[in-house]
C-alpha cells in the first residue's frame, strides 16, 4: 500500500475534521499507521476546516500533507485552494452542488452531490461527513469496510447509530450508481 495522503476540506461545521479522526480510526482497526492533523479557519463554524490524514502500513515519519494524494472539497473555495496541492494521477472529490467551478488538473475528479444525499436520501444534512466517507472510501478502497463502519459507530453520538450507518451506504452507493 505504502504511503497514501489524504486532504478533506470544506467549511466549519460541515464536519470534515471527524470524517479525518474516523478515517485515522479505521485505518487503525485495519493494522495500518495512521496520523490525523487539522485546522480551523479564524472562524469555526462557517470558516474554513480542514484534516490531512496519513495512512501507511509503514512507519509514519512526515505527518503533514504537501501534495495529497486524495483531496475531498465540499466549498468552492476548498477546490480552488487545494486543487493545485494534489499529486499526478491523484484523485479529486467535489460536492457538485458546492463546487460550481470544477478544478481542473492532472487528476481524476469524480463529482457527487454529497451533501444533497445526507438532507434527502438519508434525512439529515449533518451526516454529509459520513456520506462522504462513503463516498471516499468506495473510490479509493483505502480501508475495509467494515472498519470503517466501526470507527464511525465508535465514534458518532449514542442513538445514531442506524442514521451514521444508512449515511455510510449512501455515499457508497453514489459511487456504485454513476
């Protein structure tokens, strides 16, 4: 597997720094090494956030993300600053309705409306974080399934359970039908 970089951004409150703690998690129940970094805009909710994530199933040396070799941008302005810090052949996420402008680059860009799936095909926009975990994982395989469904129950609230993992299967099948 080696060493993969992981850069998921968007706006406070839309809760990309969890969906980095959970992929951290996962990678962990999956025997890899994993190290999460974050940051916050001036403003938290509303501002800019994002969580870098490595994973390797070798010793981590390096914990910052110079060029990602995947990038998740939920806000237009997410796109635009970080589209550019993305490794050759690298993989792009956007939330095609956030994400008006498409980046353009040597990388390949899937587009998904992430967020529109959490307010109407799961109920709750809030979950967006885990529908694009689903959404992620499904593109890349970085982790196995199952544990990822268990970092994200290890880590959501108590009672929603059933909600987080309808959320996960969303995103899933976003990939699956397009």
């Amino acid at each position: 597997m080696g060493r993969i970089d992981i850069r998921l951004s968007g706006s406070g409150g839309q809760g990309m720094i969890t969906s980095g703690a959970i992929l951290g998690g996962a990678a962990v129940y999956d025997n890899k090494n994993a190290v999460q970094t974050k940051s916050y805009g001036p403003e938290a909710r509303g501002g800019a956030a994002r969580a870098e994530v490595v994973i390797s199933d070798e010793e981590i040396n390096f914990v910052k993300v110079l060029k990602a070799n995947i990038l998740v941008a939920l806000t237009q302005e997410a796109a635009d600053k970080f589209s550019s810090e993305v490794v050759d052949d690298g993989i792009v996420i956007v939330d095609d309705m956030l994400v008006k402008n498409k980046p353009s680059g040597n990388f390949k860009l899937y587009s998904f409306p992430i967020v529109k799936a959490a307010a109407e095909d799961v109920g709750k926009s809030m979950v967006a974080n885990i529908v694009t975990l689903g959404v992620l994982n499904e593109i890349a395989q970085i982790v196995d399934f199952d544990s990822l469904e268990k970092a994200i129950l290890a880590k959501v609230p108590k009672g929603t359970e059933d909600l987080n993992k309808k959320a996960l299967k969303v995103g899933r099948e976003l990939v699956q039908n397009n």
